[in-house]
C-alpha cells in the first residue's frame, strides 16, 4: 500500500511539474556591423505565474568584438501587473575586458508583456557584426519561454530608467546584528531622502549638511522696501506689534519656525527687508538729527549774541 500511495505521489509530483518550462533559456542576438546607439533585439518573452514568487530572472550576456570580450549579469523582476513601458535591468556583475571600461549592451525588460530585448548603448571595437551569446535563467518557476527577433531603435531610453518605480539604498556593518539603515530613498513622484525613508520634498535630508556653498534660486528680492510706495511702518507701530506677538512684523514666530521650518532662501529676503528698513529708519533719523544739530547751532549764536550785547 505504502508502495502504490508512493507511486501516486511521484506521478502527481511529474505532472504538477511537467506544466512549467526548463529554468534555463539559451539563445543569442547578432548585430549588424553598422549598428548604432539606441539599436535593440527583442530576443525573447517569458510567462511568469502567479504564484511561487514567479517572475523574477537572471539574465547573462557575453560577446567578443575584436580586442573587446565582455560579459555581463543582469537580475530583474517582472510581473503580470506591471506597465507596458521598458525598464533597465539592474546589472549585477560586469566583466568589461576593454581599455575603455565601458559596455556596449544593456538588457532591458517589459514589465507589460514579459519580453526582454538587449540594447546598444555603445559602438566600442571594430566594424565587425557582433553576436551576443544570451542566457536567462527564471529563479522560479516559469511557464514558457518564447524566441522572438524583433528589431528596432530606441534613442530616448539610453540613460538608466530603473527596474522598479521606487529606489532604496540601504547600508549597515554586514558583520553586526544590527538593521541596516536607509541611506538614500527615492520615490515614484521624483522625490528624494537622505537618511529618511518618506521624502515630502525633492530632497529630504534628515541630518546635518555641510557645505562650501549654498545658492539659491529667488523670485524676488527685498529692494522693494527702497520703492517711493512702499508703507514703512512706523516705529510706534513696530513697538505695538512686539509688544502684541512677540516678534518683528512679517518675520515668523518661534513656533511657525519649529512646525513647519525655515525656507533658507525666503528667511534671507525677510532678514534683508528688515535691514533695508532699519537703514530706512537710521536714515530719517539722521535727517532730524541734522535739523537738531542745526537749530542748536543757531541757539548757541543768538545766546552768544546776547551775552555779547549783554556785556556792552
């Protein structure tokens, strides 16, 4: 009985298997002798099932051209749910034999349809027609594999696009216990985090930034203050608002600040508005400071004037 309940499960071990195609995919693509940057070769297609984590695959090219041998690995994951749109594979070994340290192909993956196709991004080596020598291997189990050829030109992908909508770089001591901390995130949206995990700006940094310069782009500057119509408060007014909220007019307050931060660029233009006021001030000041020192002028005269007449 034992023997009859092994037999069954051996047979139904083959069948559940037997559905799904070899793990190893093997193949090549040749390009013309002329070809150019941009130039691909859709080689072939996998079918990723929706179960077993399925749909994630190593693929390794490899190719001489004159005194060029090269041979790179590329590891990537698709789905049945991704969008139609080509992503880079990310490149996990590279073995470059060139004294020009660069390569010739990427491979690139449609999330879409699960197709693969190799793309020049460099002519290195001689005008020779070049072979690639493709191998794809499915980390899990496949469906099927499909051959395809189909060529063309794709100038707009040649910078990196990655293979995922989200991009984090994690680091930590490989040898301690401890969780490796988030280094740089960067989001769907564009946005990007130094130290932190949920940037809300283009760049969050969540530490210190230290650096020889900082410049910064401005809409407008404070030389309005300077302007026949601008409405210089009075210093009584000053007082009453010091006096009311605890700080300069238009400069925030000490919680705004500690809310909702401070805007380099925006606290520059505010400081300098209330610079060009104080000279404003100083400058009025100095106005009557003259008119004073004048008509004190004129009162030591007429004193002297008197005491003169006085004494004759």
């Amino acid at each position: 009985m034992k023997y009859i309940y092994l037999l069954i499960c051996l047979f139904i071990s083959k069948n559940s298997f037997g559905q799904y195609a070899p793990s190893e995919f093997v193949t090549s693509a040749t390009f013309a002798s002329n070809f150019k940057k941009g130039d691909y070769i859709v080689f072939a297609a996998a079918s990723p099932i929706n179960a077993s984590s399925s749909g994630f695959f190593e693929i390794s090219i490899s190719y001489t051209r004159g005194n060029i041998a090269a041979a790179n690995t590329f590891l990537t994951a698709t789905s049945h749910y991704n969008p139609n749109k080509w992503r880079e594979a990310s490149i996990i070994n590279a073995n470059d034999y060139t004294e020009f340290n660069k390569r010739n192909f990427t491979v690139d993956v449609n999330g879409g349809n699960n197709s693969f196709r190799i793309r020049a991004i460099n002519t290195l080596g001689t005008s020779d027609e070049l072979k690639v020598n493709i191998k794809i291997r499915s980390i899990n189990l496949n469906a099927n594999w499909q051959p395809l050829n189909d060529f063309g030109n794709d100038i707009s992908t040649i910078d990196l696009q990655p293979t995922t909508d989200e991009w984090s770089l994690y680091v930590g001591n490989l040898y301690s216990s401890n969780t490796a901390s988030i280094a740089i995130k960067a989001i769907s949206n564009g946005n990007v985090g130094i130290g932190t995990p949920n940037p809300k700006h283009k760049l969050d940094v969540n530490g210190t930034i230290h650096s020889k310069e900082v410049k910064v782009d401005m809409d407008g500057w404070a030389d309005y203050v300077f302007k026949e119509n601008y409405a210089l408060p009075t210093l009584k007014e000053v007082e009453q608002h010091i006096k009311e909220k605890g700080h300069l007019p238009n400069i925030p307050s000490e919680k705004e600040v500690i809310e909702n931060g401070l805007s380099v660029g925006e606290s520059q233009k505010l400081l300098l508005q209330k610079i060009e006021e104080l000279t404003l001030y100083i400058i009025e000041q100095n106005k009557t400071l003259i008119i004073q020192n004048e008509k004190m002028a004129q009162q030591e005269k007429r004193i002297e004037e008197l005491e003169k007449n006085k004494t004759n």
